[in-house]
C-alpha cells in the first residue's frame, strides 16, 4: 500500500545527496560533479567560469557581458551558422552569458547527443574568433537592450540605487551590461585580449544531470576540457571590499537621487543597503526575514500593507542578492506618482516594524515552509538538479546539502529573525532611487 509516508520517504531518497552525486577536480583545475537521472532521456550541463563583470576596466563596462554573449558566434572550426545548424538541427540548445562573478554556460541535448553538442559547447569556450560582423551585430543588440532599459522607469531606479549603495567605482556599484558609451567603444580586440587574459579552467565548475552515468558524465567533460591549459595565470579575481568615503563599510547617511522621466506615467522606487553575503553566517535568518518581509505569498508584509491594504503598488517585494559578495538587500515598487512619498513612509515603517517587535510563530512556520518546499521543487528537472550542483560547489555547501537544508531553517527563531532584520535591514542610513514623472502629492 502506497502511504503519504512512503511517498515522502521516495521523495528525499530522490534528492542529490553525497552517494549519488559524482564529484572530481581535474588536473587543470575545473570541479565536475554529476547526478543520473534516466527517467528522461535529455541531458542537461551547466557551468559556471570565474570570470564576469567584476572584471571589468570601469571604462570599459559590460565587457565581460560582450564576450559572453559573443563565444557563440564563430570558433577556430565552426562559423555562427554552423554552431547553430549543428545544435538547432537535433533540438539541442547551446549559450553563454555573463554575470558578476561568473560567465554561465550550458547546454541540454538527448543523451545521444552529448558527445557532439558536449564538443561544440567547449569548442565555443575556448576557441571563439569575434568576426568582426557578428561582434558589430551583437554590439547593435546590446545597444538597443541598454536604450530600451534606460527608457525603463524599473531599470533606472534599479540602475540609480546600485550607484548611490555602493561606493564610487565599486563594480557591485555599476551595471554588468554596460552603458551605450562603453560598449559603443569596445572593439573586437578587446573582446579577444578579455577573452584571452581572464578566460582561464581553474575554479571553473561543471554540473551534469540527466540520462547519462555520473562517472562517465566527468570523462566526457574531461576528454573535452581536461587539456585546456591556457598560457600564463589570469589577474586574480577578487570579492572587492566594500569601504565608504567616511571608512565605514555600511551607509552612514541616506542617499536619494530622482530620475526625472516625463513621458512616464509610474514611478518605480529601489530601496535598500548593500547586504550580505551568501557564506555570512547570518544568512539563513536574513533570507527568513526577507521572506517574511517581502516574499513569501504576493509581496510579503510590504504587499499586504502597500498593494493589498493601501492600493498604492502595482507591485512590490524585497530581495536578498546574497553574492560571493555583499550583493544589494533592496525594495521594488512601483506605484502612481501621487503614492510616492507615502509609499516610502509605509516601506520604512514595515522595515522597522520586523526590526523592533518579533514576528508570530504563524509567520515564521509559514515561512519556513516555503522555504523548505521551494527547494525540492525546483531539483524535480534536470535543469533545477545541475544549477542546485553549481551553487553547492560555488558556495561550499557540501554535497549533503539538500539534506541538511530543511534542518538549518527549520533551526531559525524569531528572535534570530529579528536580530537578522536589525543587522542587514536599513533603518536611518539607506539608498533610495526613484525614476519616473514628475511627483505630485496625492
């Protein structure tokens, strides 16, 4: 007989754990680690290269973004038409992209096709050409997404508030895609000496999940990348600190910057400080407290109180961007011109309201539950297991992770909540970025 207890029992047996995932570093410095799964017959990699937007010249921002989304487009062996013939003719798919840290790569293709698809993903890593048509392609791309998002009040205030949280010339401070003039100005050249000086296996990472052994998954990886030994180090890559003006490493003042847009009928606000980062110790109970403030069900306390009970958002949540480095902790809303000034007052007063009195035990067991659900459910694909994998290696959870993740929610208290709120929330000295018409009282 098939109980709810049994069902539950299969369940965890189902998640990653240290007997069923594969895990090896190779000579030349990459991690592999791989999980089977033969109830499909796809396979999916993913892959994360330490090399993203932190480093960046400040001149020639959105560089490493430029790179990423060019390895596509020509090799040594293949032209752009021939990769995508090759991948699009057996309905695999193939991409990179940037980001702060990390350059992601990855591909998902039928088991029968790993060989072939795995060959032209690390042909594309490591032999990319930048034809100078393709790179002026990309380029106009990149331009029309960096116009269309500075034309967006959401992107804006977004854009605006990592300036004013970060201080000047920090890279957390600045976009990853650029800005028309930098990637107006960048040339193939130096797209191929970025690729040439950072693109490097050494603390690269690659996950493995799907219809495929997990022992035999690490040797195709290895026969692929295992002789990639490019000449000579890369500059380190180094979680930048984070120190003001005043030598504190935290805001001292509150800084706010407007971002007039006339032909715009919302206003989007961006509050926040920079945050934590993902190794902080406190972690767990911030992303609980962030959970409780602006996450869980529509918007947390802040959609409870400014959408549902004021009507003054069109949306709104909190998020914790916990980085190899202090990402933002920050507020998304947009509201009608006139609720501009209120809604801040309402946001500012749930802030402090989750630092000063502790949440109910209703809360935070709700809480807690979405939490521990949310993770099962996102390692029921192929795709949530390997991204799972990357974070585990990335972040250094251990390959026990997935079991002991329940325990160390499930373990957080109020008052842990409430110490968390008090530590990474702002209270009198935050960022706060606003982008739309001009304001109006209600």
């Amino acid at each position: 007989m098939v109980t709810t207890a049994n069902l539950n029992n299969t369940a965890q047996l189902s998640l990653p754990d240290p007997d069923s995932i594969a895990r090896r570093t190779l000579d030349n410095g990459i991690t592999v680690l791989s999980r089977d799964n033969f109830l499909s017959p796809s396979v999916v990699l993913t892959g994360y290269l330490r090399v993203g937007g932190v480093d960046d010249p400040p001149v020639q921002a959105g560089l490493a973004g430029f790179v990423a989304d060019m390895l596509d487009h020509g090799t040594q062996n293949r032209t752009f038409d021939e990769i995508s013939e090759a991948v699009e003719s057996i309905g695999a798919s193939l991409g990179v992209s940037g980001g702060l840290h990390i350059a992601s790569f990855g591909m998902k293709c039928l088991a029968e096709d790993l060989d072939h698809v795995l060959e032209i993903l690390a042909d594309v890593i490591r032999n990319p050409v930048f034809p100078e048509k393709e790179t002026e392609k990309v380029r106009g791309q990149l331009l029309t997404g960096l116009q269309e998002r500075d034309n967006n009040t959401r992107s804006t205030a977004n854009l605006t508030f990592l300036e004013l949280a970060y201080p000047q010339g920090h890279p957390y401070g600045r976009s990853t895609d650029g800005y028309v003039e930098t990637i107006d100005a960048i040339d193939r050249e130096d797209l191929a000496a970025f690729h040439d000086g950072y693109y490097r296996p050494t603390g690269a990472i690659v996950a493995v999940a799907g219809a495929v052994d997990p022992e035999q998954a690490i040797s195709k990886v290895e026969e692929v990348l295992g002789d990639w030994q490019p000449a000579g180090p890369r500059p380190p890559q180094e979680v930048p600190e984070i120190r003001f003006p005043d030598g504190e490493s935290q805001l001292t003042e509150t800084r706010r910057e407007f971002r007039e847009m006339r032909d715009k009928s919302q206003t989007d606000i961006v509050l926040g400080i920079p945050g934590i980062s993902r190794k902080d110790p406190n972690y767990y109970s911030a992303r609980t407290a962030n959970t409780i403030l602006g996450t869980f069900g529509i918007g947390g306390r802040l959609g409870d109180s400014v959408r549902d009970e004021q009507g003054m958002a069109y949306y709104i949540s909190s998020r914790l961007s916990a980085h190899l480095g202090r990402g933002p902790w920050r507020v998304f809303t947009g509201v009608n011109p006139a609720n501009v000034a209120r809604a801040i007052d309402t946001i500012l007063a749930e802030i402090h309201r989750i630092q000063d009195e502790a949440v109910s035990e209703e809360e935070l067991d709700d809480a807690k539950s979405y939490m521990t659900g949310s993770l099962p459910l996102g390692l029921e694909t192929n795709e949530g297991v390997a991204s799972t994998l990357l974070d585990m290696e990335l972040f250094e959870l251990g390959l026990d992770y997935v079991q002991r993740y329940p325990d160390l929610i499930n373990a957080i208290t109020v008052e842990q909540v409430q110490q968390a709120a008090q530590r990474v929330f702002p209270r009198d000295a935050y960022a706060l970025a606003i982008a739309g018409p001009p304001m109006r009282e209600a």
